[in-house]
C-alpha cells in the first residue's frame, strides 16, 4: 500500500505534516547561523526548509530518488548557494562526518540500526522522531515494565531526554502508534569501545531478563548472583562486565 507521497507503509515509513511539531524538533536542536547539521531523511522537506531558515548548512540524506529529484527542484537555489548538500544515498551507509546536530523524523522499522550508527559521527547533539514505544524503551529505568536492552545500550551510548509525544494525526498516512521526540547527546564518560566489547553480555543477560544472574552467567561475581538483569543499572551491568572477566 502507498500514499500520496509514493512511499510505502509497510517500511514504517510515515510524514510529518505538522508544522509545529516540526519548528520544535528545530528548536530542541538548536542549530546556529553557520553551524552544519545532518538531517536523516528529508522526504517531502518540512524539517529542510526550517534548518535552513536557522542559517544552518544543511546536509540532508535522502536514499528515495523521488524525493531526491523533488527536493533538487524545490531547494535548487539553496543547492546552488551551497548552504543545503544533498545526498542520494542511504545512512546507515554514508561515511561518518564531524558535524553540530544530526536530526530527523525516522522510519520506524529502522530505528534501531539509526541510532547504533549514530556513535560512528562526531557530533554534539541530535534530535530524533521515533515510535513512542522505542523512544519509552530508550528512557526507562530499571525495574520498570520497559527496561530492556535498549535501554541499557542507549544509556550506555547516550544521554537521553524525552521532549514530548506526538500523536498519529500529526503524519500522513496516519500510523497506528504516536510517535515521540527524543533528544541525544554522546556520552564522554564511557568507554565506547569497551561498551561494545559488553553488548554480547547485555544480550544474554536480557535474553532472560527476569532470571537470576548465577543462572544465566555462571561463575558470576557474588554480588551479582541474586540479582536479575532488568534490576541492574547500565553501570553496574558495565561493571558486572569487569568485574566477569568476559
């Protein structure tokens, strides 16, 4: 099934038609006159045409040759001055940048594999559209119903803040879920590198969240062994991970 935009639904690919909602995602990343933002995703343009508003230099990365085309025609200008870039080409395969904010309103089925791409760019924020129920996983706490993996890897990654929710009615086609703003910074005080070193062990870990730790790791750390994964902080799974010696 497609829309009017010519996109098809079943990639959870839907549009902001929200004016509004997208001047906030702006304003929550707050770009300044001669700063360089990436936005994933442009589509029809909503967010393009208000970072360029910014006096921000814009490089937007658009995979779909039909947005591509249309966004050619409608920002040529902008395209001759140099202040917007665009780029036919798919993120999760774009070489990395240094850049001031990344943003963009993403594709639901792809979320997961937008934000574990994120860490490969330097930058300082970004702010990103995604289905409320990942955003809910990103920001919940231990102990909670949606502690989960992502939670622990998107702390571990990032800081993360809630901004709002957004309901369905403001996208077209409209989905069946609200989606939410979240907005990331990179975390400075973790080491990235040993962060992935432990995914294997966050995986197995809340591969049986609700089990006791000696029965899923054994040799387990004593203080470690009554406790179970969704109980444990991102830093103490980090220093379970030392701590095992894995």
């Amino acid at each position: 099934m497609t829309s009017g935009h010519g996109f098809s639904r079943k990639y959870g690919q839907v549009f902001l038609k929200d004016i509004n909602i997208a001047r906030l995602e702006v304003r929550a990343l707050d770009p300044k006159p001669g700063e360089t933002v990436i936005e994933i995703g442009p589509g029809p343009g909503i967010l393009t045409s208000l970072l360029l508003e910014t006096g921000a230099k814009v490089i937007a990365i658009e995979p779909d040759h039909r947005f591509y085309d249309r966004l050619m025609l409608s920002f040529r200008d902008r395209v001759a001055s140099g202040s917007l870039i665009l780029r036919k080409e798919d993120f999760l395969e774009t070489n990395q940048e240094t850049v001031d904010g990344i943003i963009g309103n993403i594709p639901y089925m792809i979320s997961s594999e937008i934000l574990f791409r994120l860490p490969q760019f330097q930058f300082s924020r970004c702010v990103l559209m995604v289905q409320k129920e990942f955003a809910d996983r990103m920001v919940a706490l231990p102990g909670s119903k949606n502690y989960s993996r992502l939670s622990v890897t998107s702390k571990l990654r990032f800081n993360v803040k809630h901004v709002r929710t957004v309901p369905s009615t403001c996208f077209d086609p409209q989905p069946d879920v609200d989606s939410a703003i979240v907005y990331l910074t990179k975390r400075t005080d973790m080491d990235q590198d040993e962060v992935t070193r432990a995914e294997e062990l966050i995986r197995k870990l809340f591969s049986g969240r609700r089990k006791m730790i000696r029965g899923i790791l054994p040799g387990c750390p004593e203080k470690f062994a009554e406790r179970r994964a969704d109980s444990l902080s991102p830093e103490e799974i980090m220093e379970l991970y030392r701590l095992a010696d894995i």
